[in-house]
C-alpha cells in the first residue's frame, strides 16, 4: 500500500513537472510548421536505420527486472519527444492490408490496428491502453512506441471498458497522449454523459455503489486480518485454512486492483485512466460518439470498411448473465487447488438458495467427492471461529467483486470489423464476458441480415480472420457455442493479452483456460499469438511447427531497457482497397 502512495505522488509530480516546463507550448506550436519538415527527415533516416533484421526472439527465462518507481518520466519525454498536436510522416504499407500490432504491456490490452489504403497510408485505430501493473516509467516505452509509430496521429481513438489493464496507460502517460492529434474516439453507451435512454446512468449508479462497496470491503479486510491469522494458527487444520485464505485474498485483490484506482479507495469514483482521456478528448475537442448496439457505420477516411457494434448490450440481465460451463463456455481450469479450497472456506456461508451470491459459481467449490474424504469437515469444524468472524461481509464481498468485474467487462464496446467488399471480419470484443456475447446475437434488426437468411452475427463470426481473444484468454471471455464453435476451422489469426510475469496472482488459476487455448491453436492452425507464452503451459509455438509462429509469420520487437518484449504484430490481406 505504501509504495502505491509513493508511485501516486511521483505520477503527480511529473505531471507538474511537465506543466511548467510546458509552459512555453505556444511558442512551440509557431515553430511546428518548420519543426515539421525536420521531424520527416528525421523519420526518413530512422526507418532507414530501422531496416536491419529484427532482433531473434529468445524465449525469456528470467523474471521480470522489477521497476523501482522512478521519480519521473517528463524528462525523458521532453528530451526526447516530438511536439505536442502535429502529424509525422508514416510508413507506408502495401494497400488493402492490415497491420495490428499489439503492444506486450503486461496483462492488458493495448492495440494498432493499421489499415493501409489505395496509397498505402495507413488511417490509425488505437484501442485501449493499460495493463494492472507497472509504474508510468514502465509504460513509457510502450506509448512512446506507439507515438512514433502512428506519427502522433490516432484517427480513431476506442475506448472499450473502465477497467484498469484497459485505461491506466491513459493517466500513467497522459503527458503523452496530451500531445498526439486524435481525431475521433468511441465509447460504449455506457459511458454516455447525457444518457439519452437513462439506462447509462442507472447502471453508472449500481457500479459506483458496488465500487464502493469493494473499497470498504479491502479495508475491513485488512483491518480483521491480524484476528484471522490467529484464529487460523490455533486451528488444526492450519495450513489447508492458510492456503484457502491466501488464494481468497489473492483473489480479492485482484479485482479490487482492476476496478478501483487503489484498492482502498472507497468512493466508488471513475478511474484515473478513464477520467483522463475523457479530459483529454474534451481539450483537444475531439469528437466523441457512444455507440449502441445492432448499429453499422462507417468512418470518414477509412473506405471499404464498415464497423458493426455488437456490444455492451441495452438489456442490463444479460449484462449480468453469466453462461453455463460446457455450453455457453469452456470448462474453468480444473479447481483442485487452494482457490477450490478457498471457495469452499467461504462459500458455506452463503444461503443456497440464493446461487448469484456465492463468490465463486457453485461449479468451482469441491466437494468430499473430488478432493477426497473429510474435505468437508475440515472446513466445518468446531475450530472455524475465524470463518464465524468475517463470515457475513467477507461472503458478500467476495461475490461482489465478482459481479463487479462482470458487470464492467461486458460494457466493453464489442466491435466487428468488417471489409465490405470480401466480407472478412476482425473481432475485437474487448473483455466481453458471456452475457454480452449472448446478446449480440439478440439484435432483432440484424435477423436474417447475414449470408443464407442467418443472423448477421453468427455470420460475422462465421467470417472471421483475426481474433482478439476476450478477458485474457479466461474461460468466459470467449462463447463456445455463439461464440468460437462458429468461428472458421482456419485462416484465422487470435492474440491474446495475457503475460503471466506481468499479472497479479490472483488470475493465474483462470488465465489461461487450457481448453479454451487448445481449441483457439487448433483453430488458429498454431498462428496465435500470447502476450507472453513462457509461463503458459501448452503454449502455441511449442505445440507447433514454430515456422507457423516465428517472425516469418509475425514481427515482435524487444524493449530497449528490458528482456520483455515491446510488441507483437501481424500483417495481412485484408482487401478492403483494391490494390
Ligand atoms: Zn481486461
């Protein structure tokens, strides 16, 4: 907790820092045209230099250099960084392809999608930028990257959910988003300031009371915890109420790190990433659109390609829905671990009847007959006075936090990406969980809309070429039934943004879902691409033949500072221009 407060004022002073010496951004702005023609020549000769062959991706063996919190970024970023609101020269790329880069930022999403036209000038989507972990000097790489790369210029900014590995690289590098051009942004619905349906504000509501919710909850955690622990040392079952408690609070702090700005934080507020690109967007007067969805629409610049919303849904159960494993998901990760025995510490005081509220689905608690006999009374004992102390709170906060992450992953703005003239589909559906999912194929408009009288969903699923896999490769990310089994057999390309050195540990029993990655590498024909696949069991390039997954196939680039990688890319025929 100490060190947060520590990175928090440091973010803070760079940023006043930036402010004065920012000051004289007039004069800067005069000089911009001159500054121009300097800056092409400049890109000339790095694109020049850039031409050497990539470095080899070794597989990293090491764990990540921890990064000390820095006093501050602004001073790399004055030295070394261009103006702030002009637009540099870009390469160019061959016309009608595609090329989406995803930057290896740590569990989190971070995306270029580049779309190459008649000229071979690329018009720039960037979508999303955050990851859970990592102080503003361990960004910096990444978005400086991205700068350089879209020449300072986003043409379609989106922003796909409130959560903290999807928008904290707003706030951890404002300064530098502050400097980009960006043309246009789209939110979900959900983020609708004037809420023309009122439904925004009405869920805004119940999230805002649940984040506040969460935040008391952590700290009454914490202030019992010294109590637990001595309950749980008297006990004779000790150490399996050790590990239960362990991964419970692991679990815990894990969503309350995603959804909250620090996990104390008790005011139910917006996040700081959120709130910081919406100002930003607001200075800068960018124009912004809320998206509904069963809309299709098209983009000024960007010919050839329609852009169909699927998500987040209107109707706010399916919001909450969650699917059924087997069908509407994968099978979770067989729970025959210390978060299996977590869930059943806590889940016996829930009212069975009432199956919502228990914090982990009834699927995922085990019972006598899996984990063996005498499982059960371990944790019903005369000796479970420290479970009588939490038990009424600690329960409902575990299913909270729970409904929370679910509830803000499916306002994720779902995109199919369509090209207009041989019907390929990009899917980008941010963290969409179940629910959504299930909702896209409900829009009524879009009945028999699709090829063969089907519905234009599963026909756009149908379509598929490139996949952004949902929620980090979890097993309710992604739909089985209206979801993957409708996606093609192959020519399609996934990636996912899951970093296992880089996530906190409270996921790692979930991310990835082994069946779900099995069954995308299969599809995939082994062109899938992870974040970081050295700590993944089954990872795709040691399934396969790595020449379907090496640099022939991808380009990847490597941090100057560090063994992690900067970014992943692939490239393709999309045809949405004719060459
Ligand atoms: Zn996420």
């Amino acid at each position: 907790m100490a060190t947060k407060a520590v990175k928090k004022k440091a973010a803070s002073k760079s940023k006043t820092a930036l402010k004065k010496k920012a000051a004289p951004k007039k004069a800067a702005k005069k000089k911009a045209a001159k500054k121009k023609t300097a800056v092409k020549k400049n890109a000339v000769k790095k694109k020049a230099a850039k031409k050497t062959a990539p470095k080899k991706v070794a597989p990293k063996k090491t764990a990540p250099k921890k990064t000390t919190p820095k006093k501050s970024v602004s001073k790399q970023l004055l030295d070394e960084d261009g103006p702030a609101n002009v637009s540099w020269e870009q390469e160019r790329g061959k016309p009608g392809t595609v090329s989406i880069r995803m930057y290896c930022i740590g569990t989190g999403d971070c995306f270029v999608i580049k779309f190459f036209d008649r000229e071979g000038s690329p018009f720039n989507i960037v979508i999303d930028c955050g990851c859970c972990m990592g102080d503003p000097d361990w960004f910096l790489p990444y978005v400086k990257d991205l700068r350089k790369y879209i020449g300072n210029t986003v043409d379609l900014l989106v922003v796909t959910h409130e959560h903290q590995d999807h928008v904290n690289g707003f706030q951890k590098c404002g300064d530098l988003f502050e400097r980009m051009v960006i043309k246009t942004a789209w939110f979900a619905w959900t983020e609708h300031p004037d809420d023309p349906g009122g439904e925004a504000a009405e869920l805004l509501k119940k999230r805002t009371a649940m984040k506040a919710a969460l935040g008391s909850a952590m700290q009454e955690i914490e202030k019992q915890e010294p109590a637990i622990q001595q309950a749980i040392a008297d006990s004779a079952f000790a150490f399996e109420l050790k590990a239960a408690r362990e991964a419970f609070l692991n679990g815990m702090n894990s969503l309350a790190e995603i959804n909250l700005e620090a996990t104390t934080e008790t005011g139910g507020k917006p996040l700081a990433g959120m709130k910081r690109i919406k100002d930003i967007l607001s200075d800068k007067k960018t124009r912004v659109k809320y998206l509904n969805p069963g809309s299709s629409i098209s983009v000024d610049g960007l010919a050839g390609v329609k852009f169909h919303v699927l998500g987040p849904p209107k109707n706010r159960d399916l919001i909450f829905k969650e699917g059924k494993q087997g069908t509407d998901v994968f099978r979770k990760n067989m729970a025959l671990n210390e978060s299996a025995l977590a869930a059943r510490a806590f889940s016996r005081f829930s009212n069975p009847t009432d199956k919502p509220d228990l914090p982990f689905t009834d699927e995922y608690v085990v019972d006598d007959r899996v984990t063996g006999p005498n499982t059960k009374s371990k944790y019903t004992g005369a000796n479970d006075n420290w479970r009588r102390i939490d038990s009424e709170w600690l329960m409902s906060a575990g299913s909270l936090a729970l409904r929370l992450t679910s509830h803000i992953n499916n306002t994720s703005l779902a995109l199919a990406i369509e090209c207009e003239a041989n019907g390929k589909v990009i899917l980008m559906p941010g963290d969409a969980e179940y629910g959504s999912w299930e909702s896209w194929h409900l829009i009524q408009s879009w009945n028999k809309k699709g090829r063969n009288q089907k519905h234009l969903v599963e026909d756009l699923l149908n379509r598929t070429v490139f996949y952004k896999v949902g929620h980090h490769l979890s097993y309710n990310g992604t739909a089985l039934e209206k979801g993957i089994n409708m996606m093609p057999e192959s020519n399609m390309v996934a990636m996912a943004t899951l970093d296992r050195n880089r996530i906190s540990k409270g996921w790692k029993s979930t991310m990835p879902n082994k069946h779900l990655l099995a069954e995308l590498i299969r599809k995939t024909g082994g062109r899938f691409f992870i974040m970081d696949e050295t700590e993944v069991d089954g990872a795709p390039s040691l399934t396969l033949d790595p020449g379907t997954l090496d640099e022939a196939v991808y380009k990847a680039k490597r941090r100057d500072d560090d063994l992690a990688a900067l970014y992943k890319q692939y490239t393709f025929e999309f045809g949405h221009v004719a060459p």
